[in-house]
C-alpha cells in the first residue's frame, strides 16, 4: 500500500520535475518513485563494493633523519614554517 508524505522542493526542481512528468506521460509520482528507486539502489550498491584505498606509505617507521622528537620547540617551529609556506602557496 502506498503511503502519503509530504516534501518540499525548490520551485524550479519542482517545475522541471512536472514538465518532464507531462513530456513522458506519467504522473509526477512516478517520477520521484522511479528517481528514489535509483538513488537508493546506487547508495545499496556502492555501500557492498567499497574501494579499497591504497597504502599511503609503505615506509616502515622513524622519524626522518635530523628530527628529534624530543625537541617540542625544533618541532613547533617546523610546524610553524610548514603553515606559513601552505599559506603563501594559496596567495
């Protein structure tokens, strides 16, 4: 049994949606049920064949030569240098 509901639309989706309804020669409700069956079907199978990301590093650990970890300040003032380079680039 269908069931009743209530949305809202933007005008112009709405309007666009009705005028492809009427081209076609199927009610409106048609047409959101067949975009909704689509729509969820897609999501279903997209969520069962989930890509499998690459490695980001296949480095096996340590840090990189000249960096002390216990050194907060040398590794502020890095962090620092490394915010302050990403800033120029996006001028």
């Amino acid at each position: 049994m269908a069931e009743r509901s209530t949305i809202r639309l933007p005008e112009d989706l709405l309007g666009r949606a009705k005028r492809k309804a009427a081209a076609e020669g199927r009610t409106l409700t048609s047409l959101i049920e067949e975009g909704l069956r689509l729509v969820t079907a897609a999501n279903r199978q997209s969520a069962q064949h989930k890509r499998r990301l690459p490695r980001v590093s296949t480095a096996t650990g340590g840090p990189m030569p000249g960096v002390d970890l216990t050194d907060v300040s040398a590794l502020q003032e890095t962090d620092d240098l490394d915010d302050v380079a990403r800033m120029n680039r996006t001028r």
